[in-house]
C-alpha cells in the first residue's frame, strides 16, 4: 500500500496519538533495541476518547469543534493514560519485543513510546474490504485538509492494471462505486460455450476468470440505419477512430442484391448526403490548384501508408496485389476519421479527410498545390452509378411486388 517507514527512537521517543486517515491497518515490526510501549483506543470509543481529548488539551483539537471529520491532527497530542481512564476511555497497552510485530487494526487510535534505542519499521496495508470504504476515507481527508500518503487515483490504477489481482478485488474497484452513485450496474456471467449480445450504446466491461479465449463480431440490426450518420459524426467529433469507413459500408449495402428495398431506399438517401458533401469539397480543393491522383496510380505507396499507419487493425492476411477496393482506407490524422471516396495525402506524409485536407490549406496558405494531392479511389462518376445501381433496384423490387398476384 505504502513504501515502508523505518523509525528510529531513543528512551522515551514518543509518536503521538493517531489514527491513520485513509482508514488503514499497518503493521510495525520491531528490528531491533529497546522495548516499545504501545497504547491504543479502539474504533467503538472514539466518541468517548474525543471528550477526553477535548476536555484534557483544548487547543491541541480545535477541529473537534467543527465538524471535520479527521478531528485529530497527526502526530501531534501525547496525554497521560491516567487522564484517559480517568474520562473512562477504554486503553489497552501491548509491549513490544525486538523481532515481534504489532499489528494496528483500521480506525484504532494508537501511540507508542521507546524504552530505549530501538528501529522498527512500518507499512500500511489493505485488506480487500478497504476498496467499500476507501472514497469515503478519501473524502474525508480532503474535507478537513489532511494530506494523504497517496493518490487514490493511482492506487485504483495500479490495482485495475495488476496481473495479480483476482476477479472479485477487480470488479470491486468500480462496481461499488457505481452502486453508491445509484448507477444501475447488470452482471453476467458467461460460461465457454455460450454467447453474450451486448445491445447497442449499452456500456460494457468483462473480467476473465481464468485463461480465456472468445471471439466477438459487430453486426447492425435495420434500424442502425437510421442513426449511424450520427454515430460516425460523433466518432469524427471525439477523434474517435472507427473500425470500418461508412462510405465503403453504405456502398457495399447499396449494391448488394439480396438487401431489401426499405434499406436500399435508407442508403440511398445517406449515400446522396455523402455524394454531394464530397463534390463540394473537392471543388474547393480544386480551386485551391491541388493535384488530383487515383488511387491506382499509388497503389503501393498507399500500400505501405496503409500498413504503418494502420498497424492498430492491419489484416496481415490481406494480398499485397489486392485491387485498388482492397486497400484500407487512410485514417485522418486530425479526426481519425476513415475516407473510402477520396482522401488528401500531404508531403509531410499526412493523411487527411477532404475536410481536414482544406482546412490545412487555409492554415497554411503558403503550401504550395505540389505537395499535397488528393487521392480518388471512387470518382464521383462512380459514387453517382452505385447510387443509380441502387435507384433502379429499388425500382425494380417495388416493381415485382406490383407485380406479384
Ligand atoms: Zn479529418
């Protein structure tokens, strides 16, 4: 929990009263000198020991009249046990032997004294129940300014990252939490050989239990349709990469022959979105004097573009003669976003979405049109005939309803 403190006392060495704030446990052992006196109020007498305390040196607990919780500050109130048991606080009293160790449970109040020269050496420790208290505790401290030993945040981080920590401790760290901000958290269980469907914009995280090996694929029920646009906007927005470029899907829908034609007439409409943002861009890129290349004409670089900027989700299994529909789409490298139709290759090696790719030319002016160029994989002719392929399927499908007796 904490980096283990070595404490070096002479006769009559005191650490004063106090419970560690974080609501900790430690453990102290004793190396080697002098016996060591502890005394110590346990958790239920708080009360009692608070009036005493209060009662025998005002000044020294002033947050005690607040309401702050930690009302004792650290290290910094040593009272005579008489005075202690004469207000009926409860004291017990442990002597330590040099090679022995004292064990101080959380919320006890403790003090000790050196008989003598003596090192010992303590740490903190966490039992796996301190996870349910260890936000309250770190509240707590901030409220009454008390520092704490470290950062809760780095604490939750390391655990939820270490190999060694089993499924329960894991699942503790965040569950609990959400459970106390009446976040309404499922769970599941999966065993091999079962599936688990995790809906659409549900939040979702897993734990193995052990060595495990699934396998997991996307798939769009229809109505996806009528929201993907949005979603795909919003990934642009966060600088969200996206596993797969919406214009290649909308394109593959549109001429795929066993689609219906309630979803042909959805990506029609999306496709001639797309179609007409994409003309208007290129047209201002065009005005700007920028180079228009296919994409077949740079195949191979594409190629190795493709494959160091896209190690992420590289398919080693894909030919490198693949045809030029083959070839991933370059990610943007302002908005992650994927360009399927067209794209703006900068000589700086950047790739960029045509937004992005204007954008660039307006913030550096003095570019000249040589050293970018935007890349067509899909001309606009060939955008205008997949929609028309689609147009004349949906027409052809609503025909042989008419059609059917
Ligand atoms: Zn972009």
């Amino acid at each position: 929990m904490t980096l283990p403190t070595i404490h070096v006392g002479m006769l009559f060495s005191t650490s004063c009263w106090y419970r560690d704030p974080h609501g900790l446990p430690w453990v102290e052992y004793l190396h080697y000198g002098a016996q060591k006196i502890w005394y110590s109020v346990p958790s239920h007498a708080e009360g009692a020991f608070r009036t005493a305390m209060q009662d025998v040196m005002p000044m020294h607990t002033l947050r005690s009249h607040s309401h702050c919780p930690i009302w004792l500050p650290s290290d910094s109130a040593m009272v005579p046990i008489e005075e202690l048991l004469k207000r009926n606080v409860p004291v017990s009293r442990a002597v330590q032997e040099p090679g022995s160790f004292v064990v101080i449970f959380q919320k006890c109040f403790a003090s000790s004294i050196c008989c003598g020269y003596a090192v010992s050496e303590s740490v903190n420790f966490a039992p796996s129940d301190w996870l349910t208290t260890c936000m309250d505790a770190f509240m707590m401290m901030e409220f009454s300014r008390e520092e704490a030993y470290f950062s809760i945040e780095r604490f939750l981080c390391n655990v939820a990252t270490d190999l060694k920590v089993d499924a329960n401790v894991l699942s503790q760290v965040p569950i609990e939490e959400l459970l106390k901000r009446n976040v309404p958290v499922s769970r599941a269980v999966q065993e091999p050989g079962s599936f688990v469907v995790i809906f659409q914009k549900c939040f979702a995280s897993s734990i193995c239990c052990g060595y495990a090996v699934s396998e997991s694929v996307n798939f769009a029920p229809s109505d996806w349709l009528t929201t993907c646009m949005d979603a795909f906007m919003m990934m642009e927005f966060s600088r969200e990469e996206a596993y797969f470029s919406i214009e290649r899907f909308l394109c593959n829908v549109a001429t795929d022959l066993k689609v219906d034609a309630n979803v042909l007439s959805q990506v029609l409409s999306k496709l001639e979105a797309l179609y007409s943002k994409e003309e208007e861009l290129l047209t201002n890129l065009k005005m700007r004097g920028v180079t228009f290349v296919r994409s077949s004409q740079n195949v191979s670089k594409n190629h190795e573009g493709v494959d160091r900027k896209n190690v992420k989700r590289s398919d080693s299994s894909r030919p490198k003669d693949a045809s030029n529909d083959e070839v991933e789409e370059p990610v943007c490298d302002v908005c992650s976003r994927r360009s399927y139709f067209s794209w703006v290759e900068t000589k700086s090696d950047m790739n960029l979405c045509l937004k992005h790719g204007e954008r660039f030319l307006k913030k550096h002016p003095k570019t000249k049109a040589a050293d970018i160029k935007v890349i067509i994989r899909k001309s606009k002719e060939e955008i205008r005939s997949c929609i028309n392929k689609a147009k004349s399927r949906i027409m052809e499908l609503s025909q042989r309803k008419l059609s059917k007796p």
